[in-house]
C-alpha cells in the first residue's frame, strides 16, 4: 500500500458506524489524508451444540465479502464522494479488531476513527468491544466516537 496519510474508517453499515462519517472527513481535511472505509467480515460462527438434523448452507466469509464488495462501493460514492484524494473501499476477512489494527498499520495511518456503544458492566462482558481492542492495540491514535 502507499504510505500517504490515511484515516482508516472502520464501517459495518449501522447508524453507529456511519455516526464516525463527519469525524472523518474533517480529519481528512485537516490532515490533507485518504479516507480509507473498511469492513471486515468476521468468520461464521457454529454453534455445535446446536440439535442441527437438517445441513444449513452457511455462506462463507470469501462469499460474505464479495457481496459487501458493491455495498461498500455505493456507500463511498454517496458518502465520501468529492474527496481529495479520493476515499477507498476495502473489504476483509478476519476478527474484527486485529483487521482493522493490522490495516492501520499496514497504510501507516495516520488516525483510526470509529464509534462505540460506550457499553458497561454485563453488555461490555457478553458484547465484547471491538473499538476498546483497537484502542489497547492500535500503533496510531484511535478517535473513538460514543454514541449518543
């Protein structure tokens, strides 16, 4: 990848995500950077415990991302359009957190912006934080956007 400036801007199209838009446009504008939108598809899960008699076709994580591929596409050009230099679209495949920590890295970035639910207690416990990883892990700074 080039090593211009970059604002990686982590998407999983939910309102959440899309909360982060304005942060970084204005970043990209201060920082004279690329935007680059990223969503990662997580692997399936399957629940072995599960009484499954019948086969479920589970679409693979390489089939997921081909299908988010357009999505992403329509998504930066009607949200990130006009942008000098122009934002990229990038879909991967992995744990959400390591993807976007080794992405970052990857284009030398120069800030991740992304939201966060802002959970506490029981929800952080089950729900996990993708956002707290990348803040723990992350090499650049991380501009975490909470929810409103």
């Amino acid at each position: 990848m080039a090593s211009k400036n970059a604002i990686v801007l982590p998407l999983d199209f939910s309102e959440l995500s899309e909360a982060a838009l304005p942060w970084a446009r204005r970043m990209a504008a201060v920082l004279d950077a690329e935007v680059h939108c990223i969503f990662v598809v997580d692997y399936p899960h399957v629940y072995g415990s599960l009484d499954m008699t019948t086969p479920i076709a589970i679409p693979t994580a390489e089939e997921i991302a081909e299908s988010i591929k357009g999505q992403l596409s329509a998504f930066v050009d009607k949200h990130l359009d006009g942008l000098k230099p122009a934002a990229i679209g990038k879909v991967l495949i992995g744990r959400p957190a390591e993807q976007i920590i080794e992405y970052a890295h990857d284009c030398d970035a120069a800030m991740i912006v992304m939201t966060t639910h802002g959970y506490g207690g029981v929800k952080h416990l089950v729900l996990g934080s993708t956002t707290e990883a990348v803040l723990r892990h992350a090499e650049c700074p991380v501009l975490s956007i909470r929810s409103a």
